[in-house]
C-alpha cells in the first residue's frame, strides 16, 4: 500500500439536531470537532414519515403566482394517491 495518499482516520463527536451526541470515526475535519448535524434521522421525512413542503428561497409563491395555483392544490397533487 501507498504510503501518504489516505486521508487522516479519527474520532469526532456527532451532535444531532436534538442536541444529542455521539463520537464515531472519520476523515472529516479535525481529531476532537463537533459535527453539528441540520437534517439527521430524528427529523427527516424520509424516517419520520411526515410530509413536508419547504419553501426555499419563495419557489412556492413564485410557481404559485405564475401557474395560478394554491398551496393546497400543490399539496393535494403532491400526495401518492391512496388505493382502496
């Protein structure tokens, strides 16, 4: 094996957006940081299961003033259709 081609393996410490911690292995930063995490398991939709619709930047007013349409027809039309 290559000697000086790998990047730095060490520990840091993972801090949730709930303010819980954790320390695991890994080449991000620096030996002793504090990853500060904005989306984790503990409040994405795709673990929670809620459904969300962020508004970045006014997308929402922007596509809603050009197309005419009401956040409640987006979300309506967003939504998988349920099967009986």
């Amino acid at each position: 094996m290559k000697s000086d081609i790998h990047p730095v393996y060490h520990m840091v410490e993972v801090q949730m957006t709930d303010g819980s911690t954790y320390k695991t292995r890994t080449t991000w930063g620096q030996e002793g940081e504090t990853l500060q995490l904005v989306i984790d398991s503990k409040n994405h939709p795709a673990y929670t299961g809620e459904r969300k619709i962020l508004d970045s930047m006014g997308r929402m007013e922007k596509f809603m003033k050009k197309y005419g349409a009401s956040e409640k027809n987006v979300v309506a039309a967003a939504a998988p259709e349920q099967s009986a």
